[in-house]
C-alpha cells in the first residue's frame, strides 16, 4: 500500500534512510526518541519535504515531486488543525473544498461526518467556543471525510487527558476500519499503539530500526534500543 523505497534525506549533514512498508488498511504505529526520525518520516510521505534519492510508492505510484495537496493523504497534527475564524461546519468542509464550494451532497458529508465524531451539535460555533477534545474531533472530522486512503497522524492527541485521548484513538480505530485506511501514527505512548495499533515502526538515529506486529512491541525484543524504549515507556 505505502512504501519507502531507500528514501534518503539530509537534514544540514544529517542522514535519515528509511526503507520500510505499511499493509493496506494497517494502524501502524511510528515510535522512537526524540529527533530520531519520526516528523521528518511523516513530512516525506506528507511532500512537505523531498527526498534527495528513494521513492515513495502508493499502489505503485511514486509520489515524489508531487505536491502535499496531489497526494492521498490527509493529515492530523497536535494543534494548529483548526481556522479560528471559520465555524465547525466550515472547517470540516475545508476538506472537500478549499473555496467552501459544496455541492448539496457534500453539505450532508459535511454534517455526517460531524455527527460520527459527536460534534453536530456545534456546527455554528468558532473553534474558539470549543474545548481541546471537541476541537481535535472536528480536525479529526476534516481528516476523514476527505477522500484519501492514507492518514497521517503526527501526535494529535497527545495534549489530551489520558480517557479522552483514548476515547479518540478508539475512534480512529473505527473510522479507518469503516473505511479500510491506512494509518501512520506518531505517538510517544506504548499504551496508544497497543491500544488501536496492528503494527509498528520503531525510527532510531535516523533510520528503521525495528518494525512488526505491535504484539513484539516488548521488553523482550531483539533490538536493545526498541527494548530499552519499551522499558522506559512502560
């Protein structure tokens, strides 16, 4: 589904090699310490960033040289998700249309998609009116009603309390589940990726390290560094 074929990027002199792939419809979870690799991962597959050799193959399709708005991804961050000047219902309807050009059909998109996530009530507010939990749902709405098959999740849920940020985690279970995506989530919690997550990614010194199923996810791994991480998390 999502691969990275001997992707190469420098950052000033800093080299980040990544050559892993994610199954179809997988929730795989991107872990490691900080500055190891995880951001920058995610903004290759994003296009934020390019990289200078490699590629990056969706159902083989390489998406080098395209532009983040020409890939199918769609993205939730940890903040900054949202137009404080834009209602719910608009910020939702981003995702289908820059210009807020919707056509009648998309209008109902737009007010399923909030009541999946439990904020149709709120429609007419700014984000402003809104607490943490209820703004991340509504960014989390705009994510899923666009039309991609991949989601890219960079700590969205982070700031949350822990029974919120569960509550949202299980909801990304079941929207990507509904819709057979595929997930990339960058998380620093062990407990979220063995919450919602099939497999993981582990990123040391710029590179992958270690990747499987989220059941080797343990002290016991061969990968002393994985190891040491999982023993520290824990």
């Amino acid at each position: 589904m999502l691969s990275l074929n001997k992707v190469d990027y420098y950052y000033h002199d800093e080299l980040f090699h990544f050559d892993v792939t994610l199954g179809q419809g997988s929730i795989v979870a991107l872990m490691g310490p900080s500055g190891a690799g995880k951001s920058t991962l995610l903004a290759l597959v994003a296009g934020f960033i390019e990289p200078s050799k490699g590629q990056i193959m969706v159902d083989g399709v390489n998406l080098v040289g395209r532009a983040p708005h020409q890939r199918p991804c769609a993205m939730l961050f940890q903040e900054h998700n949202l137009f404080a000047h834009l209602t719910v219902q608009q910020n939702i309807a981003l995702g289908l249309h820059p210009g807020l050009k919707l056509t009648p059909q998309q209008q109902q998109q737009v007010v399923q998609a909030a009541q999946q996530v439990g904020v149709d009530a709120y429609l007419d507010r700014l984000p402003e009116q809104l607490s943490g939990g209820q703004r991340q749902r509504v960014a989390l709405a705009r994510c899923f009603v666009q039309p991609h098959p991949i989601w890219l999740l960079d700590e969205p849920f982070s700031a949350l309390d822990p029974i919120l940020r569960e509550e949202m985690l299980a909801l990304v279970s079941k929207l990507a589940d509904e819709r057979h995506i595929t997930v990339l989530m960058v998380t620093h919690h062990i407990s979220d990726a063995r919450s919602i997550a099939s497999d993981f990614i582990f990123v040391a010194d710029g590179k992958v390290a270690a990747n499987g199923p989220v059941t080797e996810l343990t002290t016991q791994h061969c990968h002393p560094a994985l190891s040491e991480f999982v023993r520290a998390s824990d």
